[in-house]
C-alpha cells in the first residue's frame, strides 16, 4: 500500500492509492442499484431457502433501506483496502452519509452527479465552485427549469417535486400514469437549454450537461496519480461515469431504447443484488493486470529469463542459407501435392 497526497481547499489530506504491480487503480462505483439495493430493487427471484444472506447499509428514519449481500460486502473491504475506491453518485451529500459502506471508509466520495467531492467527508470548495461557474455560462438556470416543471405536470401524476443541492431537479412520478408524450417533450425543451432528461425508476431527472460524474472522477484520479480507473453503473444515466475507462453495467444489455455496448463495457447478466456481488467480484478481478495488458509482466519486462530464451527477445533475421533452405522444402511439397498426369 502506497500513500499519494492530494491537496483540498488550502488542506493536505493522505489519500489510499491502491497498487498492482506497476498500476495504481482507482475504483467509481455508483452505488443505487449498483453496489447497494432497496427492498423493491432485490429482485431475490431464488427460492427463499436459496437466498443470500442480506447486509443493512443505510437507515432513514429509524428504518432499515438499503442492503448488500455478504459475500458483496467481503469483497468490497478487500477492494477498499487495496485501491482508491470513490463512492460515485447522484445522491446529496445528504443522502451519501446515511450509507455505512463496509472496509475502510473512501478518501474521495463523488456526490450530486459530480457537483460535489468529498475529501475525507468534506466537501472540496474549490471544486465546487468551478463547476457552479461552469453551469452558469453554459446552461440555463435552475429556476427556468423548475418553473417548466411546475407548468406542466399534474398531481394526478407527480408525487413529489425535489432539488437537489441546488444544482438539478427530480420528480417522483407514477410511471403508470406518465403522459405518453410528456417527456419527450420536456426532454427537447431542456435540451435546447443546455440539459438532459432522463427517467429512472420512478425518478425523472433534469440535470445540467456539464454536470457529470466522469469530470469529477477524472479530477480525482489526477489528484491521487492513478494510471488504471475501473468503473460500475447503471444504465443510461449513469453510463458516462464508466467512460473514463473500462466499465461494469448490471442489468440487461438492452434498456428502453439503448443498447448498450463498447470494448470497455462488461453488462452482468444479473439483475438486483445479485449483480451487486458481481460487480464487486469484477473489479476485482479486472483491477489485476490480464496476460494481453501492457501491465502484465511490466516488472521484469525487461528481465532476462534465467535458464532459458527469453520469450521477449526478438527472433533473429533469416540468413541467405536459411531462405534457400526454405525455398527447397517448398518446392518439395509441391512437387508432392501436384497431381499425376500420367
């Protein structure tokens, strides 16, 4: 385990950096439907007898809410202890540190769609400030989009009307009951205005463009000096976190609309907290360096073998004796191969 130092709003904090050998790797995780579930997102379609043995994560309200399965909770200690893992969500700061995740507690913590990064559970000001700037010039304001909301919907259909760290806002909306038409409509409105629309679950989202979990993921693995960055998620919101390198997706290959797919991209065919397990599992095992990585064997890349050829050296050029000799036993098998006329 090696220590890299990241500097937060004028304040030196030590930062966990896990280490391969030659690779220091850092793990975002999304954490909802990814990394933790709720009781409706289990999906425990095993017999009861068969089922996991269930870990409570997070209580509101003197309830218990959010669950992740032990062999889960197993791997993701061996995780935290060996690599920067970052907590990577659109939840509030709020929200995030209800969670008790378990191992050793994340140096960096990415909250409300990379509006905030929290340095030892402080919000980083600086970064925060960059990206309130950014919104401003880029998007149109929070009220704007609010006030379109509360234009169009209808209590016949809306639950509950939410803003979130005064960044993006959220309605709780009865699926059932959603007008066909509404949110497309309402995402070319926003789209015009420099922000996206999504429906998640229950949830539809309006969120700035330039408010994205990738830039705050890249920011933290300059920070901490990593070279290998792994993420997990869930579509499609949450897709552009796994863009910064190669990427975890519980749940079906297809989505509504989207397929999802790419060379980086590994889609677990489990759904509920059972591919929670796996996502732990494969960044794991994708955090160590494979045979057809440029990190494999980097260490004595240069090394000779002892006692034998090395199988990096390059082979020698053929001579003119060698060529000839190849020649001849060419022509000899085609003598041999070539039909009898006679």
């Amino acid at each position: 385990m090696s220590e890299s130092t990241a500097t937060s709003t004028g304040t030196t904090t030590s930062a966990r950096t896990g280490t391969g050998r030659g690779t220091k790797t850092l793990v975002a995780s999304d954490l909802d439907r990814t990394l933790i579930y709720s009781t409706a997102a289990l999906a425990l379609g095993m017999p009861d007898a068969q089922a996991p043995r269930l870990l409570c994560v997070e209580v509101h309200e003197s309830k218990p809410l959010s669950y992740m399965t032990e062999d889960a909770a197993d791997l993701l200690a061996r995780l935290t202890a060996e690599t920067v893992f970052v907590p990577t969500t659109t939840r509030t700061r709020k929200q995030y540190q209800r969670i008790q995740l378990p191992g050793t507690a994340p140096a960096y913590a990415i909250c409300a769609n990379g509006g905030h990064i929290l340095v030892d559970g402080v919000s980083d000001r600086d970064w925060h400030e960059s990206v309130v700037r950014r919104l401003a010039d880029e998007c149109a304001p929070l009220s704007e989009i609010r006030a379109y909301l509360t234009a169009t919907t209808d209590l016949s259909w809306v639950r509950k009307h939410r803003v979130a760290e005064d960044l993006f806002a959220y309605l709780v909306v009865e699926r059932e009951r959603l007008p066909a038409d509404w949110l497309a409509r309402f995402a070319d409105w926003a789209g015009d205005r420099g922000w996206t629309v999504s429906l998640q679950g229950r949830k539809v989202y309006a969120v700035p463009k330039p408010l994205t979990k990738s830039a705050a993921v890249r920011e933290v693995a300059r920070r901490t000096g990593t070279t290998l960055t792994l993420a997990a998620g869930t579509p499609p919101r949450r897709r552009p976190a796994a863009r910064r390198g190669p990427g975890l997706a519980p749940g079906p290959r297809r989505t509504g609309r989207q397929r999802l797919d790419g060379p980086h991209l590994d889609v677990l065919a489990e759904r509920g907290v059972a591919a929670g397990r796996r996502s732990s599992a494969a960044s794991e095992r994708r955090r160590r360096p494979s045979r057809s990585s440029p990190h494999h064997n980097s260490h004595r890349r240069h090394r000779p073998a002892r006692g034998r050829r090395s199988r990096f050296r390059r082979r020698p050029r053929p001579t003119a004796a060698s060529r000839c000799r190849r020649a001849r036993r060419g022509r000899r098998r085609e003598r041999r191969t070539r039909p009898w006329d006679g």
